[in-house]
C-alpha cells in the first residue's frame, strides 16, 4: 500500500506522516485488497487507473492518525492502482479503457512516497515503510 502526497520542504511534517503511517500500520493487518473489475480513467487527465477495494479501513485509520496533527485530508479516498500517467496534454487512447482486469493480494507493507513535480513529470522517492502488525521494515 502506498501513500503518496505532494512534496513538502517540512521535515516535521514529514516525521508527521511517517507517525500516522507507524500508527496505522501498528493496529491493522494487512488489507486484503481486490483490483478491479475494469481499467477507467481517473479524473479528467491521461490516468489509467484500476479500482481497488479493501483499503478503506487502512485509509480510516491514517486520516484518524493525522486529524489530530495536521487536520483532515480535503479529497475523499478512492482506493486504485494507477497502471500510466500522461503528460497533461495527452489523452487515454479509449481501446485501454473498460479492459478486464481483477486480482486479489495482500501488501506487505505500507510505503510512503514523496511526489515531486517536475519539468519531465513527477518524480517519485521511497520516504518510510512501515510493515502491517507493528514491526517497522
């Protein structure tokens, strides 16, 4: 499971997240999560996404461990694999829309990823890990 979120020159902020990602993980098993049933398009830009279901209560649990601290999230959670990104310019080709895709798996762990726009796109750093039952990885 990943939590991404936009870059953040804070360091304290940082240790924030990695607390709540500590927290949540501490208290959950992993989720059993299930993908699919077809590829969509998420928002009005170039994300092939895939819906993926069972991560709702790990997201419950992470908002609750940030209310406190840095207050609630202003989007609501909608669980997916995102599977491409286009430049803003482009657009999905619609043969890759509505494909047949479905899986079931179990993370093992819950990442934080650090997204940091840029010039040729985002760029995306491993931040913290945090295994499901307690144990930090």
């Amino acid at each position: 499971m990943t939590i991404r979120y936009s870059a953040l020159s804070d360091d304290a902020t940082k240790a924030t997240l990695i607390a709540a990602a500590d927290e949540a993980a501490a208290v959950l098993g992993p989720p059993l999560i299930a993908l699919g049933p077809r590829t969509e398009r998420l928002g009005r830009d170039g994300t092939l996404v895939v819906p993926a279901d069972g991560a709702e209560e790990l997201a419950e649990s992470v908002d609750e461990a940030l209310a406190g601290r840095l207050g609630a999230r202003d989007e609501s959670f909608y669980g997916h694999l995102t599977l491409a990104r286009l430049r803003r310019s482009m657009s999905l080709p619609d043969e890759v829309l509505g494909r047949d895709l479905e899986a079931v798996f179990m993370p093992a762990s819950l990442v934080l990823i650090e997204s940091s726009p840029g010039p040729e796109g985002s760029v995306y750093d491993f931040l913290h890990r945090a295994s499901f039952g307690g144990s930090v990885a």
